[in-house]
C-alpha cells in the first residue's frame, strides 16, 4: 500500500524505517503526515467518474458552431476584470491564498453580491460553523445579507450534492476544497484521491446539469505557497487565482495563473480594511503618494498590467558605506533587475556606487515586473544619491539597456493618454517611440540616454 502526505501530498510505495523512526516526511519535512492509503478495487478512478462519453462521430472544426460565453457579473470591478468579464456560467474555479490573506471574505461578498440580483447562492463550510460565517457576514456586509444567501457547515461530498439539488443555487462555493470528503472511498480528507474524486464530482455535477452553476473551491496552501494537493487538480478546473498579500500590507492583489476564459494578465487591486476586503477604485492614486512639495528620491513612472496602466511611485534611500558589500533592499521589484540597473548607474553615469547602500521600494507594497519602470528607478536613484528632488508631475517611462540607453516600451500611446488624463504634465519617454499623437496638457521629452535625462534634471 502507498503512503501518502497529507501536507504536501507526497507519495512513497515504501515506508522507510528511517521515516518511521522520526514520524517525518522526507519532502516537505513535516511530522507525523505520512498515512497509508487504501486502494478499493470496486471503487471507479476519478478519470472514470469524470469522463465525458459521446456517441457522435467527429466533425470538422471549421463547421462547429460556437455558442457566445454567458457570463454573470458580480458588479465588484476589479473581481469581473479579472474573470475576464464576469464569471462564465458554468465554471469551477479555485482561489488560494495563505491563511488570513482574505480569500473566504472575499467569496462571502461576492456570493452576496450575485444573490442580491436573484441568484440562489450557497456556501458550503468545511472549516468553519455557520455561526462563525455570520459574524464575519454581519461584520462586512453590514446586515445586508441576501435573502438567497444560503450557508450550511458540511464536508460530505453526498450531502452537498444533495444539498445543491435541493437548493439549485447558480453560485456555489466549497470552503475549502481540501476539507470535502467521499464516504465511498477510506481515505482522509485532503489526500489526493479524495481531492480528485470530490473534484471531478463536482466539476461533473456544474457542468452536466440543466441548470448550470458557477463554483469556486476555496484551495488550501502548503508552506510552500503552493496551491495543496497534486498538480492535477489545477488542470481540471477552468481557473486558479491567487490572492497575494505582502506582510504587514493592506494590498491585496487577485491575480490568474490560469484562466480559460480571460486575460491572465489581468489583475484585479483590494485593500484590507476593519471591515472586510475593498476593491480599489482609483489604483493610481492608492499608489502615489499626495504631497505639498517634491521629495528627494521619490519618482513617479507607470506599469502596465492587463489591459490598463497604474501610475506608480519609486522610492529610494540611499546611504554611503565603508565595507565591501554594500546593502541592496527593493520592495515590490526583482532584486536582480535593481542590481543590474545600479551597475548602468555606476558606468555610465560615473557614480560609485560600491559605497553606498540602497534601499528601494514601490509605493503601496506593488509588486511590479513591467521593466518600463528602469528609467524612473535609475532617476530616483540619482534622486537620492545627489540630493535632488524631482517635480511629482514629472513622469518617466522606459527600459534601460546596459549600454545607458533607454529603450522603446510597449503600449506608449495608450500610457501617455492615461497621463495626460490623470493629471501630470510632463513625461520623458524613449526616442522614436510614438509617432503622430496629438498631446494637449501634457509635455513629452524623447530622450535616447539616461546622461540626457540627468542634464535636463540638473540644467
């Protein structure tokens, strides 16, 4: 017989004396997890149960007709962006997040928010009593729960099956995924043949059913950070989304790492609040700090994610320093990335930068990847190191290559429109990089080097 984690979901066909001894799993390292599994001949494989049979013969792709995607919208913007749209009608999605992040409260108001327009919704709790539910309800909600709000504390995958035909909700959530268990197979709940089987069960039951029903599993993590349970579980349903949080920040960020029916690169920007999560309405302004007059070492630039820009803010601090490693700390950039651009700083512009320590970071605790930044970073940067303030309607966009030069960033028209409406007046921006727009308010400097973005800083 295997034995399987059920931490990490590790699988070994023998149990080590070694293992036995210490009561410790040889992958992730945690004790007393290692179980036995029970293989029951008569019980179907999860592929089986799954299986969609046809009797029709093939057709040509050409000639298949294709039926428009109908979605439901929960009118949470920044949740519906990155859905794609809305939710389609009969997906099974997960959300994961480590614990605290947000991601049941999150569910609890959108399932609110889509039986406020009618929808039955139901939630089902495997972690959690119904009374705990609705404390958190009344806390975040504020009293206006729906009447087609339903919750029930339940982890037997039969009575929930039961409970949704009873109900015929159009919006089911599984708190956690993890939690639910089989009574026909012997293993413990959140083992990987429990997981499939519950899964494959349910995924089955959204999808084949005259009425069509939207479900989101709530998914576990490991210590990792990794979505719990085997890699399989991710390749049957439609959608994974992530809810990241750093430490000690009130920014969440929902984000895709698969999605069939939209944009991965969509993400969609929450704050935390006493009372629950809040979408951000304005990103731009939630990540640029409001200020009377111009700080050294602050630079704003703007990043694109999806289909929309964010105007974002870099800070820098720099200090000198007598020892031969200095200190290189970024917030919210690729440390590598940061480390590549102070060496530019230092050959180009003639700064030692060995000396001196720097600390950098993005406003709002952003986690930005778009290298459309390296300009402003450079500039804010120098910012610190000369003591120079920079005007906080001045914005810089570009990639810095390793020669000093700045380079072409994509989506430029579309960034210098968003600036211009958003307020700030001038904008340096790469050489031959837009052609034949017409800007009112705002000023565009095309400029090929980062020594030439200096001189007009410091002339």
């Amino acid at each position: 017989m295997p034995f399987i984690c059920s931490e990490c979901g590790y699988k070994t066909v023998k149990y080590s004396s070694f293992f036995y001894i210490i009561g410790r799993c040889p992958h992730c390292g945690s004790f007393d997890t290692l179980k036995e599994e029970i293989i029951e001949e008569e019980v179907k494989s999860a592929y089986t149960a799954s299986k969609m049979t046809s009797t029709s013969l093939p057709v040509k792709l050409k000639e298949v007709k294709v039926n428009a995607l109908k979605r439901y919208e929960s009118g949470i913007k920044e949740f519906d962006r990155v859905m794609g749209g809305g939710v389609v009608i009969d997906s099974v999605n997960i959300i994961t997040a480590p614990p605290g992040t947000g991601k049941s409260t999150l569910l609890l108001d959108i399932a609110n928010k889509f039986a406020e327009q009618g929808l039955n919704a139901l939630y089902i709790s495997g972690e959690e009593s119904e009374s705990q539910i609705k404390l958190r309800a009344d806390r975040i909600l504020k009293g206006k729960i729906s009447e087609n709000l339903y919750i029930k504390a339940e982890c037997n995958l039969n009575h929930i099956l039961k409970d949704i035909d009873s109900i015929k909700p159009k919006f089911v959530i599984i708190d956690s995924i993890q939690m639910i268990y089989s009574p026909d197979i012997e293993n413990v709940p959140g083992g990987d043949k429990q997981i499939i089987l519950c899964t494959s069960t349910l995924l089955k039951k959204a999808k084949e059913t005259e009425e069509p029903i939207v479900m989101f599993f709530v998914g576990q993590m490991t210590k990792d950070d990794e979505l719990r349970g085997t890699r399989e579980l991710e390749h049957m349903v439609d959608a994974v989304f992530n809810l990241e949080a750093e430490e000690g920040s009130t920014l969440r960020v929902l984000r895709a790492s698969k999605n069939r029916f939209g944009n991965i690169e969509e993400i969609g920007l929450f704050e935390m609040t006493d009372e629950g999560i809040k979408e951000i309405d304005n990103p731009s302004k939630y990540f640029i700090t409001e200020r009377d007059h111009p700080v050294t070492g602050s630079v704003i630039t703007m990043i694109r994610e999806g289909s929309r820009n964010i105007a974002v803010e870099i800070e820098s601090l720099t200090e000198s320093n007598a020892f031969s490693f200095p200190t290189r700390i970024c917030g919210g950039l690729n440390k590598d990335f940061v480390q590549i651009l102070i060496a530019v700083i230092d050959k180009r512009l003639k700064l030692n930068m060995k000396k001196h320590d720097v600390y950098l970071q993005v406003g709002g605790g952003l986690k930005v990847k778009d290298t459309a930044v390296g300009l402003g970073v450079v500039v804010s940067i120098y910012s610190s190191m000369k003591n120079i303030s920079v005007d906080g309607k001045t914005v810089f966009l570009g990639e810095v290559g390793l020669t000093g030069e700045i380079k072409r960033i994509p989506n430029i028209e579309s960034r210098l429109k968003d600036l211009e409406r958003m307020g700030f007046e001038k904008v340096f921006i790469p050489k031959n990089n837009v052609f034949d727009l017409k800007l009112e308010k705002i000023k565009v400097i095309e400029v090929e080097t980062i020594d030439e973005v200096i001189k007009q800083l410091i002339s």
